[in-house]
C-alpha cells in the first residue's frame, strides 16, 4: 500500500540525490528508506531510480512519478491546514536565497515569521541566483530569491522588490579612481575580486569589461560576500557588490566607490515561485510581509 510518508521520502531522495541524505533529513534510518522506495517500487511494478555506486538518479517511470508525487504532498498540506491558522500551522517552509539577500535582507522577515508561524520549520538553503531558480521549478524549493534583471519565466509567479545598485569598490587607498574610456583596451593593474562565477553580478561586471575589452592582471575567487570586503579593504583589489552588501563600510570610509563610466545592467531583488505551487497559508503570510519589509528598503546613496 502507498502512503504519504513513502511520498515525502520519494521527493526527498529527489532533492537530496542521495538515500543516506535523505534518511538524515527525515530522521530515518537507511533501511526504512529503502522499504519506503521498495513499496512504492512494488505497487507500481517498476523501479524508480537507477542506483550507481553512491549516486542515484530517477528512471523514466520516476521521472514521470514526480509531478504527482508534488501534487499529492500539495493537496495533503492543503487538509493538515483546513482547521490550522497561526500558531497551530505546521509543517516546512523551503527557501532559496542568495548569500547577499539572505545575509543583507532577510533577517528581519524571518524574524517576524518565526513569531506568527514558530512551529513552521524554515529551511534556507544558499545558493547562485540560477540554482535558487531552479529550485523552484524542480520543486526543490517553496520559494526562492534572486538577484538578477527582471525575470521573465512562464512557469513563476515573480514579486520585483527592489532596484539593487551595484557598485565597484576599492580600498580607501585605491590607486583607481574612476574606471573610464581610458581603460578600454587595456588591462588592469588592480585584482578582481569575485565570488561564484554563476553569480549574477559577477556575470553583470565581467561583461561590462568585456565589452569594452579591459582585462584584470588577476582575478582571485572568493567563497563569500564578507571575504571579498575584508579583501579590498586590505588593498588586495577591487569588487563588484551590491551596494546594500558595502553601504556601511562606504559610509565609515572603508570601502570608496569607483565610478564607472557608462551604466550597469538593472539588477533586481525578487521574490518568486512556481505559478502551479499550491500557496499554503503559511507561505501566502512569508510572501506578505515579504513585500512589506521591501517597501521598507531605501539607500541613502546621496551620502556615499
């Protein structure tokens, strides 16, 4: 007999790739994972995943489950939350963030969530503004947010929060000024400092200096926002951020703003999910003060 439990399980191995994951995040041991996927296996008369070594992935009848198995997991939250409200809402809430955003932006939403839904379970799981998209098209994800130019997908349901400039920085004893017509063609004696080469802003900059065919000496790669700042404030190069990740550091002279000539693509903050996502009452909420906290963002760039 199939029950839902053998569904949580299925979509689980799904996001975690793996059994041995799956079992850790459910608080399963292996071997009833395993039995979960063997009776689903059995009811349906075909195997659901290929499994190679410590790797898995799903066969055709599994790929053909998923959709299902998404609705299914929909429509018994939809039940579990026909007499709940507030403080009694249970259940998950998946979210997909950048660094940036999560560090920068998110704090005072979750916050306030964790007061009105404390026993909801918030899962926040960083990664590129590409993979948070893809969270929420595989299901991976409840809903994601991204820094990137205005999202134009079918398949979402997309907020746009903010306008989010971004900035070139360097030391405060940066020998570069301004970054002009001067450069083009040639190359520069400052380091680039990036993270993530999927990083959307790291993308934004890297054809800006394509275009104008200016090349860095050295690009060093970073694993995070605060490691790049402490880099350039040391002088070991310059960065391109989000001005809302530097604004702090470019108000206490830090950090100094290097002009660029010609604009940057508009990046925005976003906030979307898949338009066939069942929104619960407890995500329906995230989504509203979400949007409350965003009318709330402003810069005072006059001052940098």
């Amino acid at each position: 007999m199939m029950e839902i439990r053998h569904f949580v399980t299925f979509k689980k191995i799904v996001e975690t790739g793996s059994f041995t994951q799956a079992a850790e995040h459910l608080g399963y041991t292996q071997s009833t994972v395993t039995s979960h996927i063997q009776a689903l296996e059995e009811h349906l008369g075909a195997p659901l995943f290929d499994r190679m070594g410590r790797k898995v992935r799903l066969t055709d009848i599994g790929k053909n489950l998923l959709p299902y198995t998404q609705e299914i997991l929909d429509t018994y939250g939809k039940i579990e939350s026909i007499t709940s409200d507030g403080e009694d809402t249970r259940g998950e809430l998946k979210i997909a963030a950048p660094e940036s955003l999560t560090v920068y932006r998110l704090e005072p939403i979750l916050r306030e969530y964790r007061k009105k839904f404390p026993h909801v379970h918030i899962s926040l799981n960083n990664a590129t503004c590409g993979d948070n998209k893809r969270a929420i098209l595989n299901g991976s994800a409840d809903i994601a947010f991204v820094l990137l130019p205005q999202l134009q997908d079918a398949d979402l349901i997309v907020h746009s929060l903010l306008d989010e400039p971004i900035v070139l920085v360097g030391g405060f004893d940066c020998s570069l000024n301004i970054l002009d017509k001067s450069y083009e063609n040639q190359k520069l004696c400052e380091c680039l400092i990036t993270n993530e080469k999927e990083c959307s802003y790291r993308t934004m900059f890297e054809e800006y200096l394509g275009e104008r065919r200016i090349v860095p000496s050295q690009t060093m790669e970073l694993w995070s926002v605060e490691a790049m700042k402490r880099c350039v404030m040391s002088g070991l190069g310059i960065a391109c951020l989000p001005l809302m990740t530097v604004i702090d550091e470019i108000k206490e002279g830090k950090l100094k703003v290097i002009p660029c000539d010609g604009d940057f693509k508009q990046i925005y903050s976003q906030v979307a999910y898949h338009k066939n996502k069942w929104v619960s009452p407890a995500l329906s909420t995230f989504i509203d003060i979400t949007l409350k906290h965003a009318k709330e963002w402003s810069f005072e760039e006059t001052t940098c």
